[in-house]
C-alpha cells in the first residue's frame, strides 16, 4: 500500500476541519467563542443547531478538542480570504482590459 493516498485524505480532512473552525471563530459569525484551554469552540446549543443546518459538515466537531488548531492556522491562514481588495468579476476584466491596452 501506498501512504500518499492516505496521508493526502488525513491532511484534507484536518485542512477542512480548520477552515470551519476558523470560520466559526472569525468575525463574521458571533455566537461562538474559544476554550483555549481545551481546544475547542464553546457555544449556545441555539447557535450550534443553527450553525449545523446552513453547515452540515461541522457535525463531527462538537464538543471535540481540536489540539492542532495553532499549528494549522499558522500554515492556512494566509490562504483565508479578507475581502480586503476584492474585485467583482466586471471590474477585473476592466482592468485587464486596461493593462492590455495600455501595453
């Protein structure tokens, strides 16, 4: 057997795990906060059972400690988006369109 398949699916998954965590911590969303010393999302059931209708995915993640957190936020948090910046589709190809003209 090959590791790869299973090492890539292992890191998918903490990768996924991550990004709803991160998400459920971020400024968007109130509602939950963060035990640090247990590693995990603290929240209202009101919340949750909110969360889990529009999120169905993050079920697993219940009262669930989720030790690497720090680690994987130092690797992913770069790759999050800010909406500091951001362009709709329209004026993107403005200015592609202008850089092209302009060369």
């Amino acid at each position: 057997m090959k590791a790869s398949p299973y090492i890539d699916l292992r890191i998918k998954i903490l990768r996924g795990k991550y990004y709803a965590i991160a998400e459920m911590r971020g400024p968007s969303y109130s509602g939950f906060g963060w035990n640090e010393r247990k590693k995990c999302i603290t929240y209202d059931n009101d919340v949750w059972d909110k969360w889990v209708k529009s999120h169905p995915y993050v079920v697993g993640l219940r009262n669930r400690s989720f030790s690497f957190y720090d680690e994987l936020d130092y690797i992913y948090k770069k790759d999050r988006g800010t909406r500091k910046g951001a362009k709709n589709p329209i004026d993107a190809i403005e200015e592609i369109d202008l850089q092209e003209h302009d060369q």
